[in-house]
C-alpha cells in the first residue's frame, strides 16, 4: 500500500474527504461525555490474594526499604518518625496506612474551561492522551523521526478535536527541535492555546514545575487563592523501580501539593527485570514503591488528591524489551485494582502496546490494555491513544485508531443499550413482524434506526467488493487523510485576547531569564 495514500486518493479519496469538501465536519463522533464504568471489576485474587500482596508491600516498606534520593523528603519523613539511614527509608505500615487513610477517594480537575471538570474516582473513567514518546511517525513520513514542535501541536489538536479523550497529559510527542531550558514554555502555551481540557505538569526540576502552574494559573484568569482552592492541574510521577524514588519527581510533587493540585504515582515495574518475574511479586512492589509516596504526600498536606497508578507489566525474555497488552499486562491491571480499591484510592493504567506501526499487532495488544483498564476498574487511561514501540513512537494514525476504540468503550459503557423496559423488550414488534416479516419497515425500528447501535468513523462495513470499488483504502490510510482534514479545519477553542496575551508575555520573560537549567 502506499506509504503516504496518495494512490488511494487519487482512486477514491475516501468517506473522510468527500465529506470535507462538502463542508461537512470531517467525523460525526460522540458527544463528550466521559463514561461510568457500570460493570463489576475483574477480580482474580481472592481476599487471601489481596492480604498476601498487600502483606508483601508493606513487608517490603518495613524490612528492605524505600530509597528517598530528595533530602527534604528524608527529613520529612524523619521527622514522621520513619527509619531513615543514609537515603534508605523503612516505614511501618500503621504510618503507611494512616497516611494513605487521609487521601480521599475521588477528587475533580478543573481546567480553564470549567465545562470540560473532570471526576477522577469512583466509576468515573477517564481517557488521556499518548505522552512524552521522543520519537513520531505517519504514513506521509514512512519513517520514524524525532519530535517536533509542529508534530506536538498537530497531536495537541488531535487531543482536542476528539470528545473521547478527557484530559491532555504529557507532551503528546517530544520537540526536540526546541532547547529543554525553554520547551516546557512553548509547549504549555500551545497546549493551554490549542486545547481546554484538563492538563499535566512535568516533575523535572522546580523551574519547569513552577512555571507550569503559574501558566495554568494564568489561562484560568485564576487569582492564586482561586488556582490553590481547587486541583486544576496534576502530574504523573514514575518511581526509579527497583525501590527508588528520584530527587526531581518528589521535589515537584511537593510544590504542587502545597498549591493544591492532584499527584499520581505510577511505578513502572517489569516483571523479570525491575521486578520479580512472578506477577504477585511485581505487583507487591509496585504497591509498596507507590503507597511510601502517598504517604510523604498526605504527611506533608493531609487530603491531598492522590491516585495510584500501575504500569507493572513484563519483558520478551529472549531480547529484555518491554511487552505491553500481554495476558501478564491485564492480569497485573486487575491485581492492581484490587488493591487501589483496598486503599480507597482512584486508579490510573495505560493503553499500551509494543508494535512499531499502527498495524494489527498494535491493535490488539491496544484492546487488551484498554480492556484491562475497563475490567481493572481504572479511573484515568494514560496512552490511551496513539501510541507505539513501548511508548518510544507516537503516531496520529494510531491515535485516530485508539479512538475508534475509546468511543466503542464508551458506548459499550451506555446502560441504554442494555435497557429492559417494555419498549425494550419490543413485544408489540415481535408480534407485529411475526414468523415471516422483518424488523426493517417496522415503526419500532424505524424510531430507532439511527441511534440504535454505535456508529464508526474509522471502520469501513462495505463488503469487499464496495471496499475495492472506493479505492480498496486501509485502515491506516483512512486514518492518516482523517489526521490531515481533522488538522486542516481545526479551530482552538477560545481564550479571552487579555489572557493570551498575559500568558505570551509570561512566555517571553521567562525566555529571557533563561528558562530552566539544563546540564547542557
């Protein structure tokens, strides 16, 4: 096929174009409306499981410990009356639990467009963005490139565009054409410019930190007494698995919960490398590595909205790479659900997968992982579009494809279609059809035919010889002319002309000061 569908084009042009030049919206997709999780988790280990793992965890804080690499973490947590020898941390698990007792169950993020407020616990379930691969690829490329600040933005109004991704996480891809003193500056402003909707901060050094919540602060036209009564914003920290956690991380997450805002902390455990092979074992680490955190947090400022996240999943023992949407990966997810729901704390996991291009093997390993993320009852999905190679690769393709999935999710999540009153049940259509009619002509269906079932934007129903007659266009390739159109009619939402300009002017000082350091 070609690499770039400019064959396909020329034949047929697809479903997507001919709607654009009709001036039509380039896709009917669902409204928004982030979904409620109705279906029982998954739950593989029994109450004897759940209080092994987490007997485990609290083992392993107890008896091995925690390195702390930040100083005021280890003096915190020294004066918490934890075991701190050199950068080594033991706490018992009465501190643990009481500390973690004090974070609460669910929390709201509430962006500078307050009706895009986001309930992060409960059933409430969440899907972001794919986040901080260096590298991109799309089928106009044919090849893997690294990020640029275009291919960040074009990702940044994907994000924007589709109502079934909720929040925008970290940078979709990163551009590596600006320097690291000052991209955190251009990509914050094209984010707060280019999307609404609730957003994230990178925990690499207070510089950066601050900046962000002092821009977040200004596109929400917020007074800092407004920006602190509420989350507005969060971050996703990473452990330094096996049983570290890094200076810069820690000393972000303590500048933004003293302003108010949301933390998750989410070790990236696989099995067989940072982590035991067994997934019992794994998952206690990874329990044990995020649950220290939390309680540093809630010491430091009981209440705060904290979530757990779970990135526990294993390697290709014949090469050490990391595999994603594996039989391991899901049964990790809904181990880790277990245990979220033991502490009373919202969920976060990853739709994932270890494929290069957005072909089949990514698709699957994808459905997998959000599947896993549905049955684990997960409140927030990061990478829940568009991502490939373990996270290395990001790829607007499969950030369209990802969203053909999420918006089946979604309506699979609809407790509508699973109505059983008495226009459900049809009765009077039944009878009226009989034994020798259908149910096409029929006032019932008729009422209903176009909100009956989901309705795709991306699959392609026809039969084959429909296909090929159209241009024979492949799924990729449907998506890259949808990426093209979508990018080439987008509109940012909008922002009052003073904030803009507040927010520019805040871009332009900081530049001059010199932005954040750098060790280069």
């Amino acid at each position: 096929m070609a690499a770039d569908g400019s064959e396909r084009r020329r034949r047929g042009g697809g479903r997507a174009g001919a709607a654009a030049r009709r001036g039509r919206a380039v896709i009917e997709q669902m409204p928004w409306a982030p979904p409620l999780n109705g279906d029982a988790p998954v739950e593989p280990l029994g109450p004897e499981g759940v209080a092994a793992i987490h007997d485990g965890a609290m083992r392993i804080l107890e008896e091995i410990g925690i390195r702390f690499l930040n100083p005021e973490a280890l003096e915190i947590l020294r004066r918490a009356g934890c075991s701190v020898d050199g950068d080594l941390v033991r706490m018992g698990r009465d501190f643990v639990m009481e500390m973690v007792g004090k974070a609460p169950d669910s929390f709201t993020l509430t962006p500078r467009n307050p009706a895009r407020t986001l309930t992060v616990g409960g059933r409430h379930m969440l899907f972001g963005n794919v986040s901080s691969p260096p590298n991109y690829w799309d089928m106009s490329l044919g090849r893997k490139m690294p990020g640029t600040r275009e291919m960040c933005a074009n990702l940044l109004r994907l994000t924007q565009y589709f109502n079934c991704i909720h929040f925008a996480g970290g940078y979709p891809v990163e551009p590596v054409d600006i320097h690291p003193s000052v991209r955190h500056l251009d990509v914050i402003f094209d984010k707060l410019t280019l999307t609404d909707k609730a957003m994230h901060a990178y925990c690499l050094g207070k510089e950066r930190v601050e900046d962000v919540m002092e821009m977040v602060r200004i596109a929400g036209g917020l007074s800092e007494d407004e920006f602190r009564s509420r989350p507005r914003m969060y971050t996703n920290i990473n452990s330094t698995s096996p049983l570290k956690h890094d200076f810069p991380m820690i000393d972000g997450c303590l500048r933004l919960i003293r302003r108010g805002q949301a933390v998750v902390v989410t070790p990236f455990t696989l099995a067989g490398a940072m982590a035991p092979v067994t997934l019992a074992g794994a998952v206690a680490q990874s329990i044990a590595e995020a649950l220290c955190a939390i309680a540093l947090f809630q010491y430091v400022r009981p209440g705060t909205p904290c979530a757990i996240g779970t990135f526990t999943s294993n390697v290709d023992m014949k090469s050490g790479a990391p595999a994603f949407g594996t039989p391991e990966y899901m049964r990790a997810t809904q181990m880790t659900g277990q245990l979220a729901r033991h502490y009373g704390l919202p969920l976060r996991s990853s739709g994932s997968c270890a494929a290069n291009v957005p072909d089949g093997q990514a698709m699957w390993e994808t459905s997998n992982s959000l599947w896993a993320a549905v049955q684990s009852g997960t409140n927030m999905v990061y990478h829940a579009a568009g991502w490939l190679e373990g996270g290395l690769i990001a790829s607007p393709e499969k950030f369209i494809m990802d969203c053909e999935l999420l918006q089946q999710i979604q309506r699979y999540m609809d407790p509508a279609i699973t109505g059983t009153g008495a226009e459900d049940i049809a009765l009077d259509a039944i009878r009226a059809v009989g034994t020798d009619g259908h149910f096409f002509g029929v006032q019932h269906t008729q009422d209903r035919y176009t909100t009956a079932f989901y309705q795709p934007f991306l699959s392609d129903w026809r039969n084959f010889e429909a296909w090929e007659s159209a241009g024979a266009v492949w799924t990729p390739e449907r998506a890259h002319l949808l990426f093209r159109e979508i990018v080439a009619t987008f509109e940012p939402p909008p922002m009052d002309a003073g904030i803009r300009d507040e927010l520019a002017d805040f871009v332009a000082r900081r530049k001059a000061e010199g932005g954040a350091p750098t060790d280069f």
